[in-house]
C-alpha cells in the first residue's frame, strides 16, 4: 500500500485551506476507485497524490543535471576564471561610488 502521510508538513500544523475543483464525472470515478483500493478517504487521496506531485515537479526544477563535458566546463570556470573586461571594472567602480559601504 503507498504512503498517504504528509511528510512535508509539520505535525502540528492543521489542515485549515481549502482548494475548489471541478472534474469530470469519469475523473471523479477513476480517482474513487484509485483511493478506495488503497483504503483511503477520498480527500486523503487527493490531497497526498497533489502534494506528492508538487514536491517531485519544485525537486525537479530545483536540480540542474550536467553532462560529464558540461560539468568539467563549469569546475574548470571556478578553478580558472577568465579576468574581468573593462566593462565588468567599469560596472564595480560605477556601483561602488554609487554604494555605500560597497565593499
């Protein structure tokens, strides 16, 4: 059987909002059936699928995957980063005279 706690929440915190939605007769049939078979309430069922979905898409979005090539690039970058062009000298000069305590 899966998991239907809430991991992510603390255990003291109350369930106090509510979220509105309309589905389709056979959506509503399907997604019954889904959270009966694993013994679950309804709302139980879709308020864990939903919040078990949000944390894998925020995960996801949240990790940046390399390439082996890439990520050589990117350590070789830190490790030897190129000189600053007049242009960046230029920007720092320009936002320290213009900051306060920019240092």
């Amino acid at each position: 059987m899966l998991n239907f706690s809430d991991v992510s929440a603390s255990p003291d915190e109350r369930a106090t909002d509510n979220i509105e939605m309309r589905v389709k007769p056979s959506d509503k049939d399907r997604i019954s059936r889904a959270a009966e078979l694993t013994g679950v309430k309804l709302t139980t069922f879709v308020r864990a699928s939903a919040a078990r979905e949000a944390e894998r898409i925020l995960r996801e979005h949240q990790t940046t995957t390399l390439s082996e090539h890439d990520r050589r690039a990117l350590l070789d970058a830190l490790d030897n980063p190129p000189r600053p062009t007049q242009a960046a000298r230029d920007a720092v000069r320009n936002y320290r005279s213009r900051i306060a305590n920019a240092r």
